[in-house]
C-alpha cells in the first residue's frame, strides 16, 4: 500500500495482483473498526445496564437511553459480521493479507434440561495415511448446535374400561377425568397457550386461529372464544384470592389508561384501572400482586368502587376522580394520598431535555427552548431519588430515619426556592404550572417524610399498565365491556405471576389442569407464589 508511484509494478497481471491486496488489507481494516466499534457500543450497554441495576432507573432518559443503545448494538454487530465475511472473501482472493476474524466472548453452555439428540458423523473405515484398516476409538468430539422443533399437536385418548361383576352383573368403570370446562376437549396446555398468547402476548383469537390452520390444526373463532370464556370462569375463584390478597395492602399504588372498545359502528375509549401491591421497597415480606379493573369511562365512581373497602396509603397521581378517596370520614376509614414525584417531575424534564434538543439540532428541526430553571428543579429533584436508591428495601423505620436527616432539608430547600420563583412568573407560563402542581398538593408530596412505607414514585403501578399500553397496537380493541372485564381478570393473573418471577403460561397450564379437583379450602395453593412447577420437580427428581 505504500509504493510510491514510480515503483509500481508496469505489467497488468502484477498491477491485480497489486489491487486485490490492497483490497484485502482495505477490508481487514474495515472490519477491525467495525469489531471495535460494535465493542465500544456493547461496553456502553453494559455500562449502563450495570450502572441501572445498582442504582435503579434514573429517569425517562435512562430508559429512552437503553433502548438507544440497544438498538445502536444491533446494527453495529450486524454490520460488524458483514464486515468480517466480506474481509475474508478479499483475503482469500490473495496469498499475502490474513484473514480477519472477529474476537467473540466465549458461548456459554446450552441448559442441560434441554434433551440432546446424538448425530454420530461416520468415522473412516481406514487410515489416511498407510490406508490400513485397523483403526482403534479413542474418544470422540462433540460440537453442540441449538436446534428448535416446530410446535406440534397431538390428541390424547382418556380411555376409561368397564367391567361386568361375574355374581351381580352389575357394570363398574372409573369416572371421567376432571376437565376444567364441562364436557370440553382442550387440554390444559393448549388453553393455557391460547389464554397467554391473547392477553400476554396480545394476539387476537382471529390471528390464532389463522396460524393453528396452517399448522393443520382448524379451530374455528368461534370455538376458541367459547373455551376463554369457560376458562375465565374457572379462574375468577383465583382472582377473588388475589383481588383480596392486594386490597389487604398498607400501601397501593393505583394508575388507569385508555383502551379502545368496540361500539356500534364506531370504537369509543374505555379505561383499565390497576392497583399493585409491592411491598419490597420498605422490607416487606408479603409478595406482590396486581388487580386490574375495566370501566367504559373515567369516572370518579370507578376507583371509589374499587377501594370502597380499603383504607391506608394510595400512591398516585393527581386525577379529581380520587379525591372522594380522601375524605377523612369515609366508612371504611382514612385513605392517605401519597403523591408521585416522577409525575412532578415530567414537566420540568420536558422542558430541560438536552439530549432531546441535541438529536433535534442533528435532524434539522428547530430545537425547543431550554428554561433554567426547569434545569434546576430537575436536579433539585433528582437529588432526592438518589438518597432514595441507597435506602431501597430498608425498613420503615430506617427509611424515615434517613429521609428525615438527609432529605427533609432538600425538600424544605426546594419548596422555598419553588415559592420565590413562583411569585415571578406570570400565570401563563409553563414552569409556574409545573410549579403550581406540586406547591398545591406540597402536603401528599412531602407524606414520604414522615412515612417509610411511602415511595418517591408510582412506578409500580406505569410497569404494570406497560404491556397495555404496548398490546393496543396489536389487539386494537376490547370486543365488549364484558370482553374488558374477561381482559382485566387475566391481565390480572399474569402480571401477578410475572411480578412472582413465575411463566405466566406454565403456570396456567398447571393451574387450569388442577383446579377442577383441587379443594376449595386450598385454592391460596394455586396462587402464583405459592405455585411449584410439578413437571419441574419430577424432572430435578429423577
């Protein structure tokens, strides 16, 4: 690559061969930066990811990061590996340029419960080098490949005898197995794949059928919707567990959004409400849940009914609809209202996004107007989310004792600095309305002071509306208010089981297998943290 001119070669054939290394040395070099550059990205990744773990999200920017990056990786590592191909197409083009081969991290093992199905590679059946045929094994080597088997379906046949007594004749057969839908002919695992995939992984039953076809297995729509049905009631003695199990809480976390809903000749906007139970930050022993609730609009009413038993904390945001929730003398007792500070936040992040109004910049849209002081509140807030990583899981009584030393100050500096910077701003403006939304509830805001159960935000409950919000896309709309609440109950179920660290659709299978004959009094059995997967212990057992 570094003759100069005069030293070139003046024949043709020597000029190629000239060229096609250059071209070799040129692909290496492309493909080691594209090595390196995928590298660096995938640092960057895990960087973050660790930095999240210790610390907990830090804001909607981390998250929006994340995905940045991850997005970023994948292009980065596809193009890395195209580089790589096409280094070693130019270098096998010539004698004199290596290779280049990309340094990957070393695979981990395949989990040894998958099965493995040997392919024995017929040996020689003599020597290559004397060609005699007296060849003794001496071991083998063994190269693994991961491998998937298409879903397959099969039909099982409960074959029950009968018997004639010889002195009687009277005739004996044993009863028909337990099935979870009166004289249905689903198995456990099919309507448990098909209850998942429609409400955990938002497929419609239209689109399910469609496949279960080309797989040539016809089930009409029709026939799919009768067994959720029967499933639903199956499974709402559950959910009157778990709906009990969440409304016994010190604290809720409560939230609602959209979902559309299917009317005459048009599609009109109904809500899905969620109260979570997550006792883990302050310590607590008793494991999470979440309750979802269908209603086809956002009535005060509808959360009043859903907490018309509870009394206790209910971290929130700021809808009118709660505030009969907070009335000191209702029947069942007080309700505290915690607010959430990552809501307070938002607005002031919006307009203080500097990476947002950097990517604005590079695509050529006009970028919005930073204000300072949305700056300031975010770091005066975000100061407080930091004492709140290090105190994480603590009890209450240690959580109080930390937010009264170290937070207390910051939150009393804050309202100060909030009041004098009201005063002014003209009405209109869009960091006074900031301002204005938490200065008028600054007594739910600060409630956390006092009060280690409290967290800093309503996190729990926007994780637990997050696979909504991302299914609107796919299923479009709730058929009916009765398809809304048959969709509440389920969600119910399965992020419960999620939020458990358990598969939601192993743990169906299991559940609708069982709870034909399992006895009333034992039905918390079933409940998703009390769930053991039976196939799984056979399994480790044998």
């Amino acid at each position: 690559m570094g003759d100069s001119p005069e030293k070139l070669p003046e024949d043709i054939e020597a000029l190629q061969a000239a060229l096609l290394v250059t071209r070799a040395e040129l692909a290496s070099v492309r493909a080691q930066q594209s090595d390196d550059q995928a590298l660096i990205a995938h640092l960057k990744l895990q960087i973050k990811k660790l930095n999240r773990d210790r610390h907990g999200p830090r804001s909607e920017r981390t998250a929006r990061l994340l995905d940045q990056l991850e997005l970023t990786l994948e292009e980065l590592e596809a193009s890395a590996t195209e580089d790589e191909l096409a280094a070693e197409m130019a270098a096998a083009k010539t004698t004199k340029v290596a290779s280049f081969t990309r340094k990957r991290p070393s695979r981990q093992p395949f989990p040894d419960h998958l099965p493995r199905e040997r392919v024995l590679v017929p040996g020689p059946v003599t020597c290559a080098c004397c060609g005699g045929a007296r060849l003794s094994k001496l071991g083998e080597d063994i190269t693994e490949t991961l491998e998937v088997i298409p879903k397959s379906w099969k039909v099982i046949q409960h074959v029950r005898e009968k018997f004639s007594c010889r002195d009687c004749e009277k005739i004996s057969q044993a009863p028909a197995p337990f099935h979870v839908i009166a004289r249905g002919w689903a198995g456990p695992s099919l309507l448990a794949m098909v209850l998942f995939e429609k409400f955990g992984q938002h497929q419609p039953l239209n689109r399910q059928a469609e496949r279960y076809a080309k797989e040539g297995v016809p089930i009409s729509l029709s026939t799919l919707a009768d067994q959720v049905g029967g499933c639903t009631v199956a499974l709402t003695p559950l959910f009157r567990r778990l709906e009990a199990h969440v409304l016994r809480a010190e604290r809720l976390h409560g939230d609602d959004t959209t979902v559309p809903v299917l009317a005459k000749g048009k599609t009109d906007t109904g809500r899905i409400w969620v109260y979570v139970r997550d006792d883990k930050p302050f310590g607590g022993q008793a494991p999470p849940g979440a309750v979802f609730y269908y209603s086809r609009d956002r009535a005060g009413e509808h959360p009043q009914a859903h907490l018309a038993g509870y009394s206790g904390i209910f971290q929130a945001d700021a809808y009118g609809g709660y505030g009969k929730l907070y009335d000191p003398g209702r029947n069942a007792g007080p309700i505290l209202e915690a607010a959430c500070w990552v809501h307070a936040r938002r607005p002031f992040f919006v307009m203080a996004d500097l990476a947002e109004n950097a990517r604005r910049k590079v695509q050529g849209k006009k970028p919005a107007v930073i204000s300072p002081l949305a700056l300031e509140a975010v770091r005066r807030i975000d100061a407080l989310f930091e004492i709140e990583r290090g105190i994480n899981g603590e009890t209450p009584e240690r959580r109080r004792a930390v937010r009264q030393e170290r937070s207390a100050p910051l939150v009393a500096a804050l309202e100060a600095w909030m009041r004098e910077q009201r005063a002014k701003l003209s009405r209109r403006n869009d960091v006074a309305k900031a301002m204005d939304y938490m200065l008028k509830r600054w007594g739910s805001f600060t409630r956390f002071l006092n009060d280690g159960r409290i967290c800093l935000s309503n996190n729990a409950a926007e994780r637990a509306l997050r696979g909504i919000a991302l299914g609107r896309k796919s299923w479009l709309f709730c058929g009916s208010d009765r398809g809304g609440d048959r969709a509440a109950m389920m969600y119910s179920l399965i992020v419960t089981a999620k939020m458990n660290d358990v598969d939601p659709q192993a743990w169906l299978a299991d559940v609708l297998a069982r709870i034909a004959a399992h006895p009333v009094q034992r039905l918390d059995e079933l409940l998703p943290w009390n769930w053991r997967d039976r196939n799984k212990q056979a399994n480790q057992a044998a």
